[in-house]
C-alpha cells in the first residue's frame, strides 16, 4: 500500500480538496476553501498546512467566527447544497463563537463543517490558556457544546482517527436527509502529529446524490387522493431548490392546475407572474394563499418541513385536511398526522405527474377562477403598500416596493430577522429561482451582512442586496471588512427605526404598552429606557471601513442612492430611516406565543384569554 507521510492536518486539507459531489451527471467540486480566525490550536496547524500544503483550497481570513460561519452556510445555501466552505477557529472563544452559526445552518438543512481548534489530546500542558476544566468528566471540554447544534461531531485525537472521522464527516454532509453542521475537534497537538496515509485516503473522491424515486404504493395512495381532491393547494418549500426541481413544479402546477404558495426557503421556487403562484403562505404569507389554505381539502407539502410559521402554528388547515408529504425525509414526513412520500421532490413530482395524467386530472374551471381572483386581489394590496406613503416620515413597504422594482431578474435580495422577513414573504415579487435568500429556520440575527458575503461569492451573475434592521445589524456586520479584502461586492440596504421594532410591536399586540425594545437612553427619574432615541450615524460608520455609503432622507434619494450604489465597484451601504410600526401585518393568520396566565396588566390577561380561544382551533399534532 502506498503511503505519504503528512501532519493530520495537512492530510485533512488534502482530503477536502479531493471532495466532489454528482447530480444527474453533473459534477460539481464540493469543498471551495476555508474560512477562518487564526489563534492558537490552529495556527500552527491548519495554518501551516493551509500555508505550506499545496492545496486549491481558497482561504478567506474573516473577522468573527459567528459571521464565518453564517457566510458559509450562505454560500451553500446559493449553491443548492452543491458546495460548500470549511470553517477554521482557534481554541476556547474562537470555537465556541461558531455555535450560533452552527445552529443556523443545522436548523436549515445547510451543510457546513465546522473546524473548531481544541485543547491537547495529550493533556500534558492542563489547563492551557482558555480551556475548560469539567471536574466530574476531565474528557468534556468547551467543544462539546457543538453536539446538540451539529448532524456529525467527532474528536480527532490521534491522527490515524482523521480518515474514519473524514469519510463520516462527508458522508452527512453531502446527504440531503442528514445534512447540517458537522463539527471535526483538532486538538493542537493531533494537528502537528504525522502519520503514514493511505495515497488512496487522498485521491479525488466523488458522492453520488442517488435521486430516490418514489415507491408504487405510496404513489397510488397519492393519485387516489388528488383523484378526489377539488380544491388541492401545494406548499413548495426549500427542497425544491435543493432538487433543482423549481421547473418541474411549475409545468405540474400548470398541468394540473393546483395553486403554489411558498415557505421563505421556498420562495423563488415560483414567479410572481405565474398563473398558479399565490405567493407566501402562514404567519407571514399572503392573503390568497392564506385563504388558499383554510379551505383546501389536500395539502402537497414539497420539500417542507412545515415549521410553525409555515402553518401558522397549526392553525391553518381545517381538520378534515388531508396532507401529503413528498420528502426525502421521513422524520418530516410524518409530521402533523401526514402521508409520507418518501421522495426526491424532482423525481417525485415527475412521477406524481405521470399518475395524474394517467386520470387525466385537473382542477376546475371554478377553482382556477377562484386563485385567479385571489391573486388579482392580492396583487393590489401589494401594490397598495408599495405606494404607502406616510407624511411623518418613510414608510417600510414603500421602501420594499422601490427596491423590488429597482432589482434586476437576477439579483438576489437577503435578510434573516426582525420584521424585514415577513413583509418580504408576504409582497416580495421573485421572478427567477434563487432570487430570494432568507435564513427564517433560526431567524439569525446578525446573519445578514456574512450571509451576503458568501451568497456572492457562490453567485455567477447579479448583484446581492441586504436588506437589514438597525437591530440586526448591530449585532454582526464585521463582515464587511472582508467584502472589501476579498473583493467581493454586496449591497446592503438598513433600514434604521431605532430598536428591535418588530418585537415592540409582538409585545404591544399581547398587551404591553412598550418595554426595552427600542435605543434610548436610560432617564434618571425613572430608571427605564425612555430617553431620547440614540443616534447612530451608520454612513459614517460604514465609510470608516472603506465601504462607500449613502444617506437617503426619503425614497427619491433612496432611488438615486441605489443608482449609484450599482454602479460602485466596492461593497456599499445605504442608510434610510423608516417610521418604526409601518411593516404589513398579518392577513388570515396566527401565531402561538407564550402569553402569562398572570398579569397586572388587564390588556395581557385580555391577549391570554385571545390566545386560549385561538389554541383550542389549531391541530393537535
């Protein structure tokens, strides 16, 4: 057997630049580069390797393990799963930073490895500058809190443990049903450590996406169903990206004539201009596919795992619904009391269609009438808001409506927290696939900037758009920078209504009058946050790192400013201040929270009776 002597570390770079992943024929290099914060416990040894190794490994020096992390998932997300970053952290804050993201990506079915740098395997030098002692396990350090967040997690603690652990780390992160963050620990020492590998553990590996085809017996129960189905509604959700299967669910929505609404990782799937395209549906959906949706009697969840938002916390369906699941997993399949079809949404979708045509199905006359009218009605109240003007100040849908109209086809809006997502579900208009980029499964604040570092960088035409909350944005832009170093151009778009208004106005609509949601100053009197507003000058901020920003005292300025931001070469910013509470509000929809039993507040114990009576209407299970 023919061996070369390596450091661990220097085999485990070797290894991931040999990685491919095959779809319908198509090859596609899966891992890209590595992103990460050098400190001790990786310096010296994923550092050295990435300096010395020879790989094609891109490395890409952020500024905030958490941003990393959430650029790479941003960037596998745009890329349908078909490649992904590696991300590099030193021992003790470094890693533990990265849990966040980890999270996100998890929660998201998003592949991402994780590299965190770990303490001596060897023990010898205990405790080492930010390690942590656990005195009931000496064997659990701070890494371990990256199990519940990862798919895979293992410790390499001997450098021979490096191809077992490899192959295990691929093998979930390259799998539609168990993909999502996968953590590989490298202790320091292990990292230097040299071992005799295989040649063959090193040469070009390549895995295979086996669409799975859809079984006959579920298949009929399937068509037997839609058979009898006169007002059938399908939900697209993230897999039909992941499958590429976007077209193939528009000419079987036309075919058969069922109506399509969209979960916010489906979103794109459709066009707006699609004759069966109604849009988001559930908490922040619109009210066509709302409406769409109380009175369906089969729901074809594609590619979905039906989060609350998604059902509006199981409320939208009427009981005597019948749902069918048409997924790759079965743990999402089953949920809600469904009929699992285990299925690639592609291939499943394909056969579906064949059954159907066999029947020569499709809906009514009636019921065509019924969406087109829906969506005519929606499509002006989208209009509406686009137009909404306000003589106080500007309005957030508005805003919305100017940038939606200022994009190209191709150009990508971004956003993850706060109330951006639910106005961009419900009026955002998409007309080409991958289009639409939110993270809504953690709804990560802080996502935004890094997510659209690494959106673009997976993006072969358009420009990306961020759109971001003072809030949100706070929290984590140090992303920025890297843009700039990379030269890598994003856009980002912040609205400024100083505070965290979206959940001011989720506390104000369960009977609080406003509290510690909003950025002032703490008064003496009282002792509470209700001071002035605190002013930020985020232009100034922004062009303090080189990025080229613009101030935009209303929507006639915001429309020059994007002009301009496009024709920049840099990453820009443009800062716009918004009248806080001019976001839309739902339509046909609810949302369980936690309202107390107990109150002074005669307002909450009103909202908690509100929310018991809502709470007896939605599904059990």
């Amino acid at each position: 057997m023919e061996t070369i002597r390596l450091t661990m570390a220097q085999a485990l770079l070797r290894f991931l630049d040999q990685q491919f992943i095959e779809l319908d024929g198509m090859e596609y290099k899966f891992v890209h580069g590595v992103m990460g914060i050098f400190g001790h416990g990786n310096v010296t040894g994923i550092g050295e390797a990435l300096e010395y190794g020879g790989t094609g490994l891109r490395f890409i020096q952020g500024h905030n393990e958490q941003g990393l992390v959430h650029a790479a998932a941003a960037f596998a997300k745009q890329k349908n799963r078909l490649g992904i970053y590696a991300c590099t952290s030193s021992i003790g804050p470094g890693a533990t930073n990265m849990i966040t993201g980890a999270a996100a990506a998890t929660v998201n079915r998003i592949p991402v490895l994780l590299l965190p740098g770990d303490i001596f395997a060897s023990r010898q030098p205990d405790p080492v500058l930010q390690q942590i002692e656990t005195p009931w396990d000496y064997g659990v350090n701070a890494n371990h809190a990256f199990k519940p967040v990862s798919r895979y997690w293992d410790r390499i603690e001997r450098p021979e443990q490096l191809m077992s652990a490899g192959l295990n780390a691929l093998r979930v992160l390259t799998d539609p049903v168990d993909t999502g963050a996968v953590t590989l620990c490298l202790p320091q020492d292990t990292q230097a450590e040299a071992y005799d590998y295989p040649t063959s553990f090193l040469e070009k590996r390549i895995w295979h996406l086996d669409r799975r085809s859809l079984h006959a017996r579920p298949l009929r129960n399937a068509v037997e169903l839609l058979r009898n189905s006169k007002r059938p509604l399908i939900i697209a959700g993230g897999g039909v990206h992941y499958s590429l299967a976007t077209e193939t669910l528009r000419d079987f929505a036309d075919t058969f004539g069922i109506p399509v609404c969209e979960t916010q990782a489906g979103k794109s799937a459709m066009s707006w201009k699609d004759e069966m395209s109604v849009g988001g549906v559930g908490v922040t959906g619109t009210a066509a596919a709302n409406i769409l949706a109380k009175d369906a009697d089969l729901i074809l969840a594609v590619g979905s795992r039906l989060q609350d938002f998604t059902t509006a916390s199981k409320q939208i369906f009427n009981s005597d619904v019948k749902l069918l699941h048409l997924n790759v997993s079965t743990f999402d399949g089953n949920k809600m009391d469904g009929i699992a079809l285990q299925a690639d949404a592609k291939s499943g979708l394909e056969a579906l269609s064949s059954g159907l045509k066999n029947i020569a199905y499709k809906t009514s006359p009636d019921y065509a009438n019924k969406v087109s009218q829906l969506k005519s009605e929606w499509n002006k109240e989208v209009d509406r808001l686009y137009g909404l003007k306000n003589d106080s100040g500007n309005v957030q849908t508005q805003i919305l409506g100017t940038l939606n109209e200022f994009m190209a086809p191709e150009d990508v809006i971004l956003c993850a927290a706060g109330s951006l997502p639910g106005d961009l579900h419900r009026l955002w208009r998409s007309e080409l696939p991958k289009t639409y980029h939110l993270e809504y499964g953690y709804s990560c604040m802080g996502y935004e900037v890094a997510g659209a570092l690494g959106a673009k960088l997976a993006m072969n035409e358009g420009e990306i758009y961020a759109i971001v909350g003072d809030g949100s944005y706070l929290m984590l832009h140090s992303e920025i920078l890297t843009s700039l170093k990379e030269h890598t151009k994003i856009n980002i778009v912040l609205l400024d209504n100083s505070g965290f208004q979206c959940i001011k106005n989720l506390q104000m609509a369960h009977g609080s009058e406003g509290f510690g949601n909003e950025f002032r100053f703490r008064e003496k009197e009282s002792g509470r946050l209700t001071g002035e507003i605190t002013p930020v000058d985020f232009k100034k901020y922004a062009e303090a790192l080189g990025v080229k920003a613009f101030h935009a005292a209303d929507v006639d300025e915001f429309r020059h400013a994007l002009d301009a931001a496009k024709k920049e070469s840099v990453s820009t910013l443009i800062e716009i201040k918004v009248l806080p509470g001019t976001m839309s509000d739902g339509y046909h929809s609810w949302w369980r929270v936690g309202v107390p039993e107990i109150s002074n507040s005669k307002n909450t114990m009103d909202s908690q009776q509100e929310m018991a009576d809502e709470i007896r209407k939605a599904r059990p299970y």
